[in-house]
C-alpha cells in the first residue's frame, strides 16, 4: 500500500538524516541534511562499484555517528539503468532507496540560486529536499524467480523490436524492388517465401532459377504446400517485374 504525502513526510523526524544521490553511469555524488534540510557533512563521491558502495556505507555510517541520527533516507533520480546495482546494495544492508520524479528535481532546481543548471552538486541537494517534502516513491525491486521473469520479459521485448525492425525493412525493399511479390504470397515472411528469399531475394535471380529451380528449392525445404504452379506463378511475376538497379555491394547486403 502506497503512503500518502503527510505519511512520507511524517517518516522524517529529527533523528532522521535524508540523502540525495545524484546518479551518473561511473561515478555518484551524495550529499546528507536534517530535517530541517540543514547540511550534515560535504559532498561524497563513491565510484558505480562494490568497493565504492562500500565507501558510502561507511560514510554514512560516520555521519550518522557524528550527528546523532538513528535513521536514514535516501533518495535518488532514476537516471536509467545506473541506479539499479546501487538500489540492490541497499536493499541488502536493509535501508531504505525511494525515486524522485525528475521532472519535479527540474523544476525544483531553480528554487536556490534562480538558475536552472545541473551541476554534481546542486542535484543531491535538490533530491534530499523533495525527499523531506515526502516527494517520492518507493521503488520495487523483484527477488529470485521474479527477478528472473523481469530480465526475461525484457529480453522478449527486445527480440520482439528487433523482429518488427527487420520485418519492416524486407517488407520497405519488397515495395521498391519486388512490388509483385504480394501478388504470389499471402504474406511475405511464411515458410515459402522466407526459403526463396534467402536464396533469391530480387526477380532477377528468380528469372535465372525458373519454375523448375523455385520448385526445387521448396522440396529441398520438404515445403508441402507449395508446388509447381505456385513457383510458376512467382515466375511469371519476377518477368513481369520492372528491372530496377541495385548496386553490388547493396546486392550482398540483401542477399546476406
């Protein structure tokens, strides 16, 4: 259950010590305050690493020491990908990471010094601030088989991408090179014509085969559905294909 903005700022009291990161792909920069958003401490870099994150483990465990904290906050911008090692450190250690919106550390940004800039510096501050405003969220971060089904349905997502993509680009060079291709197949990516195309891709190479060799490389497929007339239909439509030119080297790229 998601808590209401009264409930997240309640959760910062006095002994609470807030930190805002700002998240980069190598290196981090954080930067702790009271609830008060008065600075405990200078800026702290630490490196995208086990050994950096465990320099920031430390630091925060001295700060809190030395201002007498018993609870910490912190808060980040989620810049990508790059936060996700830093989320999982935490979560291990047992202490708390929320998200920022950034278009809210935009907009916010200009409240100190009337400048809109983005520097290592003024990010964290801005960050902790919103988090003692109880402006964030809490981010999930799947475990084990969850975990596991979450880089899988990025992957299928990916592949699927990539499939439309290349799907997209052989139907855009049947439309200028093979218009009548449409008019043998029923779509151009089913088993036949997939086996054509990777043998002869352009209705030149398909005149040089024939009915016959069209036939032949269907039955090499052991294809069922598709026989002689249909190969002497694609036939037809290659010879009454305009030539259209198409250089050597674009030529290899197709056919590859």
């Amino acid at each position: 259950m998601s808590l209401t903005q009264d409930e997240k700022i309640c959760q910062v009291t006095e002994s609470t010590m807030v930190i805002g990161i700002d998240i980069a792909s190598e290196e981090h920069y954080a930067r702790a305050f009271d609830w008060r958003g008065v600075e405990l401490g200078k800026v702290f870099s630490f490196e995208n690493s086990a050994e950096g994150f465990r320099r920031f483990s430390e630091w925060i465990r001295g700060l809190s020491e030395k201002a007498e904290k018993s609870h910490v906050l912190i808060g980040a911008e989620p810049t990508g990908h790059y936060w996700f090692s830093l989320g999982v450190y935490l979560r291990d250690k047992g202490v708390k990471l929320v998200l920022v919106n950034p278009y809210h550390v935009k907009q916010t940004k200009e409240l100190d010094d009337n400048h809109p800039s983005k520097t290592d510096r003024k990010d964290p501050k801005t960050i902790a601030k919103l988090l003692i405003e109880g402006r964030y969220s809490e981010p999930y971060i799947p475990e084990g088989v969850y975990a596991e089904l979450r880089v899988a349905m990025n992957c299928r997502w990916r592949i699927l991408k990539e499939i439309t993509s290349a799907k997209n680009r052989i139907q855009r060079w049947l439309k200028i090179y093979f218009p009548e291709h449409k008019t043998v197949f029923g779509s151009f990516d089913c088993v036949s014509s997939m086996a054509i195309l990777r043998i002869a891709p352009m209705p030149a190479d398909l005149k040089t085969l024939g009915a016959d060799g069209i036939n032949a490389v269907w039955r090499k497929a052991k294809l069922r559905a598709v026989g002689i007339k249909r190969a002497a239909r694609l036939y037809t439509a290659a010879s009454c294909s305009l030539p259209r030119c198409l250089t050597a080297d674009v030529q290899s790229k197709v056919t590859a």
